[in-house]
C-alpha cells in the first residue's frame, strides 16, 4: 500500500524493487540448483587468488599508517635533497629517517644504576653486542663492519666512556645533568641516562642506562640480517643479576606488526565455528521436518562464500592486503547472518500450502528492500571510506565493501535456492536428517520421544504459516505492549537523554593519534622496551630541525632580527628547553667575532663560511651552500615532556603554527613527524567521512522506507550512534586513530541496519494506529535483528582475547556499535516513531466504514492442491472474519432489502432477524472448486436466508454468528454437496 504523508507518495522507488525482487525469487525458486551451484563455481575461480596473497601484503607502517603526502613527507623531501647525510661524520640528530640501530635499556634491580656491579653487566652485554658474527654467503657480517662511523670510528655509547674512564669511581663522580663536561666537550645525557634525581644539575642517582648501536643505511639488506640476528641472539645471552634489559631494533616495530597475522587464524576459526552453533541453535526446531539446521548452516557458509570471493578477486586486480583487511571477515560473517535471519523470518510467513516458488517470491517481496537498504548504506559507507588520506583504510573498506556486495548477491542466489530446496524437503513433509517422509500426526501408542524424533510438518491452521517462534510471541504479546505503554515512554526518554548525556560528555574526552607501539602484539619485547622508555626517557623528546627553506640574507642585521625573534618564539614555546640551541649561525658569529671577520657584509661572509664548515663538519651537513649561494640552512631545538599522543599534538600544532607566523620562510622536520601528521588530518578526515555518508544514508532511507519522516528518524538514529559510540570508545581508553576511524564508518552502516529494518517495517505494515504498528513491525523483525546483533557481537567477541591492539579496538567500537544499535532499534526508534502517526500512514482520527472493517478483519491464504492429473487448482479460504455487529441497523418491520438474515439474540436483533450492512460482502461458494466468491446487495445473485429462531428452513443457506452479539460458535455456509464451509 502506498504511504501517503502530505499528499506526497514515497513508494515510486520501492513499490518497482519489490515487484522486480518478487520475480527475480520466482525465478530463482523455479531453477534452484542454477543459482545454488554457480556461486560454489564462481567461489572456487575467484579463491584462486588467495595464491598471490603473500605478493600483495602490504604493511610496512609508514605507508599504510600515515596520511599519503602529509606534510612531514614533503618536508622529508626537502630536508633530504638540501642536508644529505654524510656517512663519515655520522650524527644522530641530523637524521632524516629514524636511522638504522639496535638498542637496549638496562633498568637496575635497586634504586641506583650508576654503580660498579651494574655497569659490569652492561659492558658485558655491550661486548656481547658487539662479538655478533652473521654469516653471509662467503662473508661473515659483524657490528665493526657495519656500524655507522664518525672520522672513520664507529659511533660510541659516551656514557660507556665515561665509567671506562671513571671506573670503580662512578658512583662518586659528580655527573651533571643533562650536559656533562667529558674532555674538551660536552655530553649530552638526556638520551642515554634516565629516571634521574638531581641536585643543582647533579646526579644523585638514576635508575636506567640506554645505549644505541647505529648503522649505516647504504646497504639495508646486510644491516637487516644482523639485526635480526640481534633480535634472536640477545634475549638468549642475557645472564644479568643487578638489571633487567628490553631490548628493540629499528626494525622491530615492523617485524612485531606484521607478526599479528599470526594471531588472527585461530581466532576467525574459533569465530567461524561459534557463528554456525549460534546460527543453528537459534534456527533449531522441535519439529524434525520445519527445522532450520541445515538453512542456518548454508547462511554461515554463504557468508564465508562471500569472503573467499571477495577477498579473492581483490588480490587477483592487485589490491594491497594489509592488516586491517584482516578484521573484515568477522564484520562480513555477522551482516551475512543477519540478512539470513530476516530472510528465514520472512520465509516462515509464508503459507505451507504454496508452492515453493511463491514462498521464495513472497519472502523477496518483503525481505529483499530491507536488506537492500542495509547492504545499500554499509557498502556506500565503505565506499566513501576510500575517500580518507590513509591507505590502510582504503584498503580495508576497499575488501569489506566488496565483501558485502558478495554476500549480499550471495543471500538472494545461494541462499535463497538453498531455502527452495530445503522447501522442497519441507513440502514433502520429509525428515531433515535422514531425508525420510514422515508422518504429521503422531500415531497412536507411540512415546512422546517418537513424536519429537519421528513426527513433523506441523502449521498454524489458521494462517497457513509455519508456527510462531516463542521469541516472536514475547515480541507481540509482552515486549512490544510494554514499550508502547505511556509510562515506558517516558522512561525510555529519560534513559534515552542519560545515554546521550553521557555521550557527548565522552566525545569531549576522546584522545587522537594511533600509539606507534599498539601496532606490536601485548607481550612482545618491543612494547616493553617503549614502556621502560617512556617510564624513564620521556622528559628529553624529539630534537626538531627548523630549517630555512630559501636564500635569505644572513648577512643583514634587518632580516637577521627576524630571524632571531622567530627563534625566540620558539624557545618561549613551553615544551622547549631554551638551554639547548645547535645553530651554525651562532657558531659562524662566534668563530667570525675571534677571528675578527665583519659578517656583516656579504662577501666577507660568503668568503669565510667554506673555511668555517671544514673546521667544523657538522655544521657542514646544516648548510647547502653551493655556487656561492645558501639555498637553505637549519638550525635544532630541543624539546622536553613530550610523552603523550596529546603532546605530540599540540607539539607539532604548536611548530608548524610558529614556523607560518615567521616573516622568514620556515619549515619544522623531524622523522617522528611522518607519524604525528595524523593528528592534522584523522579529526577532520573523520568528520567529513561521516557527515557525507549520514547524508548518503539519508537519500537512500528517502528513496526506499516510504515515508520521509521515517527516514528522518533513521538519520537521526545514525548521527545518535555515532555520538554514543564517540563518546563511550573515550571512556574505554580507544583512541580516535586510523583504525578506530574505519570502525566509525563501519557504525554508520550498521546503526542503517537496525532502525532501517524497524522503520521499514513500521511503515509497510497496515495496522490503524501507530503504537499497534510498532508492535507488529517488533513481533516480525523484533527476534531476527536480536539474533543478527547477537551472532554479530559473537562473531568479534573472540577479538577481545587478541594479544593486538588493532582487533581489541576493533572488538571494543564494534561491541559499541552493536549493543547501541540494537538498543535503537528495539527500543528508540520504535518508541519516538509512536510520538508520530504521519508515520503510520494513517490520520489518527480517521474511523473505519463498515466495507473497511470487513476488509481489514478478512486474511486470504492461498491453497494450492495437486489434482490426480497433475493439474494444480487454486482455492482460496477466507478465515478469521468476525462480523462488527456495531455497525450494523436492526431490521424494521418492512423486509431489509438484499440482506443475509442471521439469527441473533440481543437489542440489534429485532424479530430474531438481522440485517447488514448494504455494503459488506456475500458469499457464494462454487460446487465444484470450492472457491468463495464475494457478492454486495447489488449482485443479482445475492443469497437471502430466512431462519426461524436457531433452526434454518430445510433447503435454505443459513449462518450462524459467533460473537456476543451472535448465538451460536460459527458462521458457515452449506455447500451444495452437504458439506459446511466455515468461517471462523
């Protein structure tokens, strides 16, 4: 029926894909085994592709986990062409990758490290490192080899130096810190000595030493086969008493993360086998011909289906497979049983009696829109995924859209002819297990175990349609009545506003930024290796370059004054550390101020600054000065406490934001850089991806639920998701990072699923008021969307157990999403769409006629029979019809005109006769065919039944009515061969 709200029909989309699917289900349940084997064929070609995944992993961090050309990449770039690094004097600081290095933290078993015994144990461990032998063909690598080196030595650990110098010594050597006087220079100890407690800058004592093992990056391939011989030697040779040693390597945030694959296997086969227990256990049946067992099982596997497909003809185009693909067939298992449930439910209201073609058609007709809709708003949610600066996530929405897509197309081809065979099965009235026909009635004498075991097919006789599951009849007769209740409104709306309370509280909660050493499992070496590093080195951070990125006039005193007051805003910066300042312009004025050069001038400067950077070849590597020009130069900072996902932000926020207030172009570099700019971007990237799929939501709500204040709601259910799932996933300690950000797209398509199904079937049932809607659109889609919800948070649930924190994350929103999804549409949306009777299609004041009364309370169920000759005949039985004797006129003396007169016994009954209405409905019942054809008063073939009292005149048709205005339990019409047809 088309739903008219305003006088503006919404139903020109849907009404035409709903005739379409009800004739593409007639075609699928007339060839069955075409669309059951096809897609088994074309599984089997697509899966092939699954041969070139190991090809297609893609999960280096850098690439998959940052914005593609953020602006610490193009500000790598420029670094890179304007300071190559020089591998004889090699520094650390003036590094444009995070180099290449091994490292240790030794952290003393007491309250002091800097004593004798436990210096012992790390100079042990320091020759250990340093014996490594890797054998490479004919060559043996070893660190003297490969090391990174500085005037031709390798680069050394100075707080090694230091004990080797100060011995037995150390502990009552007056170490300053940060900056400790060692010879003719300064070292710094921020980065090698941590947890400190001084006292007038010195050391009292100190709980941790680190110490770097850097290498030269010319040839990655020789550099990484040690490392990874350090990664598996060190933990072994570890026999220490007074310090406990982590250990990582530059490699190994890359090597732990791609580790994780590992972890994901056994999980997804523990998921798979949950979902089909959970599938089978709520299809199960006490009837051994209508059970479910076998449909629930091919739900799953068609799911699974839909996965192999996908995933397989992704890697066959050549899509990258990254982590975070990994976590979509848990997403596609759950949305794949859920369109199952509502197919089965739609399917067991059809009639037994028709023939299964019809069913599979009538389950289309009713089923096929609102899991379009779902499929339609999860996939285009992914779709505009791809629209992110993040390749992880584009790869991930890329396979999980597809996937949806397949197993969309799968639930209405395999499925649905696997649902038509098993109706066939059904049909025959045969066993589900042994395929056997067994009887409908349980013979006499025989056990109530034989009855379970041996007997089935049984039906409602009333509507034709397999019995009514007891989850269903909680919906209709105590749910559904309680929620519809004036007092459960109002507590639903309190609850509601607590909820969104609470929510937008947490939104304001919520941390950005993905913790680099979450990418590596819970009990890996790497993550206990950063948690003694940010327990004992975060007060010294990143060292950043502010580089000058044109020719500038270093010479002039006018542009130099800009320059020096961009520099003191810097310092003044509260995360700067205003004593700690490496610039070549400073070093260059002191070196020209005792040499006694004006460099004021710029010949004189230009003259002497090739003289001053070969005395001073670190400097060298800050300056490009070629044909007599400085193109660019750069000068270090130091920061201090940066130790939070929230510091870095504000950290780089703060020295871009500085850098652009300069009148000299500057920009601001440093390798941790790549990571932090996702800081710049994750927030606003989020909010567009979510603000443009709502709105996709909404059109596509408008165009298939016919009702555009439905659709409304529908929207609205989404935005109230998103901002309950924003907020909670903050007070349960997930950030808003790269992958919490795909899962926030994943809640835009699955809040759709739950309200859509609702409001859908809100709006297309023909019940009169709102709150009798909301009733029946729960007792039909109430039980199948708990299920869907249930099979869906079983299918993540096993996530929770993951060591990584990628699969955590994705168990905790998707958890969220789930649970408030569900609460929407069983409870929200049912409840506010009752505040509305637009909704319902139908004017709250607007009474019934009679002929509308007698039309609503008549249900028609099609019989088909098979007659000896094969031949099939349609019979249509009109039950369940009650005559409204309210609107019915008491006869007068005069003879009532084209009525049938039916014996009474109230006040409406006036001479024991009673007449009708003029305009509802008679019967005529056909000899031959028994079918029931309607008549009005105007038919000339109107029956006229005269009764004396109870008792009808012989040969006369006669009813009899059956409610407390009737005499009598029925109401029947004899049909010509003796036999009565009723008509309860």
């Amino acid at each position: 029926m088309p739903v008219n709200m305003a006088g503006c029909t919404t139903d020109c989309v849907e009404k035409p894909i709903s005739i379409c699917f009800q004739k593409f289900g007639r075609f699928v349940g007339t060839y069955p085994w075409w669309f059951f084997i096809s897609p088994l064929l074309i599984s089997a070609v697509l899966g092939s592709g699954f041969y070139f995944l190991e090809d297609r992993e893609a999960n280096d961090i850098e690439d998959q986990f940052t914005p593609v050309n953020g602006p610490a990449k193009l500000e790598r770039q420029f670094v890179q062409q304007n300071f190559p690094q020089n591998d004889s004097v090699f520094s650390n600081q003036r590094l444009y990758t995070d180099g290449v290095y091994a490292s240790f933290i030794a952290v003393s078993r007491s309250s002091n490290i800097l004593t004798d015994a436990a210096f012992q144990e790390i100079v042990t461990l320091d020759r250990k490192v340093k014996e490594l032998n890797v054998p490479m063909g004919h060559e043996v690598l070893t660190f003297e080899g490969l090391c990174a080196r500085r005037y031709k030595k390798c680069i050394p650990n100075k707080i090694l130096d230091i004990y080797k110098y100060y011995g037995n010594n150390l502990e009552t050597t007056k170490l300053t810190f940060p900056f400790f006087r060692f010879g003719f220079s300064y070292i710094f100890l921020g980065y090698s000595v941590g947890g400190v407690n001084i006292n007038s800058s010195v050391i009292k004592s100190a709980k941790a030493v680190r110490l770097f093992y850097f290498l030269k990056e010319d040839n990655r391939s020789r550099t990484d086969l040690w490392l990874n011989e350090f990664l598996k030697v060190f933990p072994s040779n570890l026999s220490v008493n007074f310090i406990k040693v982590t250990h990582s390597t530059s490699l190994s945030r890359q090597v732990e993360f791609e580790a994780n694959t590992k972890d994901v296997i056994p999980l997804f086969s523990i998921t798979y086998v949950i979902a089909i227990a959970f599938s089978i256990l709520s299809c199960l049946r006490f009837d051994c011909v209508r059970n479910k067992v076998w449909v629930a099982t091919f739900g799953v596997f068609s799911a699974g289906l839909a996965v192999l497909s996908s995933f397989g003809m992704m890697l066959h185009i050549g899509v990258p497979f990254v982590m975070t693909v990994a976590n979509s067939p848990f997403l596609i298992l759950g949305i794949g049983v859920d369109d199952m449930f509502i197919l089965i439910s739609c399917w067991q209201q059809t009639s037994v009696h028709d023939r299964v073609e019809t069913r599979l058609s009538n389950t289309y007709k009713e089923a096929a829109i609102s899991i379009t809709i779902t499929t339609l708003t999860d996939v285009l949610a992914f779709y505009i995924g791809l629209m992110t600066p993040f390749r992880s996530v584009r790869s991930f929405c890329l396979y999980t859209s597809t996937s949806i897509l397949f197993c969309y197309i799968y639930s209405i081809t395999f499925f649905g002819a696997f649902l038509v065979l098993n109706g066939r099965r059904e049909d025959s009235n045969k066993h589900w297990l042994t395929c056997k026909e067994v009887p409908e009635e349980c013979p006499v004498g025989q056990s109530k175990w034989y009855e379970l075991c041996c007997v089935g097919g049984a039906y409602d006789p009333h509507t034709g349609t397999e019995e009514v599951q007891p989850m269903n009849h909680f919906f209709k007769k105590y749910y559904g009545p309680f929620l519809t209740k004036s007092w459960t409104k109002v507590f639903v709306i309190v609850l509601y506003c607590i909820y969104l309370i609470i929510s937008i509280y947490g939104c304001f909660q919520i941390q950005e930024g993905i913790d680099l050493r979450n990418l590596a499992a819970d009990d890996s070496y790497v993550v206990k290796y950063y948690d003694n590093e940010k327990a004992y080195f975060s007060e010294y951070g990143p060292n950043i370059m502010v580089v000058i990125r044109r020719e500038f006039p270093y010479w002039d005193e006018k542009y130099m004054s800009d320059l020096e007051t961009c520099i003191e805003d810097f310092k003044n910066l509260s995360f700067i550390e205003k004593d700690i300042f490496t610039s070549w312009i400073k070093s260059y004025k002191y070196y020209g101020s005792h040499s006694k050069l004006n460099l004021s001038t710029e010949d004189v400067f230009k003259d002497n600054l090739g003289t001053f950077l070969r005395f001073y070849s670190d400097f060298k590597q800050d300056v490009n000065f070629t044909n007599n020009s400085i193109h660019a130069s750069r000068f270090f900072i130091q920061t201090v406490n940066i130790s939070t996902a929230l510091d870095e932000m504000n950290m780089l926020n703060k020295l871009r934001e500085t850098a652009q207030k300069c009148p000299v172009p500057l920009l601001v570099y440093h390798p941790a850089f790549i990571y932090h700019d996702q800081y710049a971007v994750i927030v606003i990237n989020t909010i567009q991806n979510i603000g443009v799929t709502t709105a996709v939501m909404l059109l596509i709500s408008l165009l298939l639920i016919p009702n555009p204040l439905c659709s409304l709601w529908v929207t609205f259910s989404i935005a109230s998701v998103i901002v309950g799932v924003t907020g909670f996933m903050a007070l349960w300690d997930v950030n808003l990072d790269t992958i919490s950000m795909i899962i926030l797209v994943v809640c835009i398509g699955f809040s759709v699923d739950f309200s859509a199904h609702i409001s859908y079937a809100f709006v297309s049932n023909k019940k009169p008021s709102a709150n009798e809607k909301a009733v029946e659109a729960l007792f039909n889609l109430g039980y199948p969307i708990l299920q869907g919800a249930v099979s869906t948070i079983l299918g993540v649930v096993v996530l929770s157990a993951s060591k990584n924190y990628i699969f955590r994350t994705f168990f905790k929103i998707m958890f969220l999403v789930i649970f408030f999804g569900l609460f929407h549409g069983l409870t929200f949306i049912p409840v506010f769409l009752t505040f509305f009777d637009m909704c319902s299609g139908t004017p709250a004041k607007s009474k019934s006629g009679p002929e509308e009364q007698a039309v609503k309370n008549s249900h028609t169920n099609n019989i088909q029979s098979k007659a000896k000759d094969g031949e099939l005949k349609e019979r249509e039985i009109y039950d369940n019809h009650t005559f409204q004797l309210d609107n019915l006129r008491t006869c007068q003396s005069q003879p009532c005109s084209s009525i049938w007169m039916i014996t009474g016994n109230n006040h409406h009954v006036q001479d024991n006769h009673m007449c009708m209405a003029s305009t509802i409905p008679m019967f005529r019942v056909d000899s031959q065919t028994y079918e029931v054809h309607m008549y009005t008063p105007s038919d000339d073939g109107t029956l006229r039944v005269k009764c004396q009292s109870k008792q009808c005149l012989e040969g006369q048709n006669c009813v009899l009515g059956n409610s407390n205005h009737i005499q009598d339990s029925d109401v029947r019409v004899p049909t010509p061969n003796g036999s009565d047809l009723s008509i309860l």
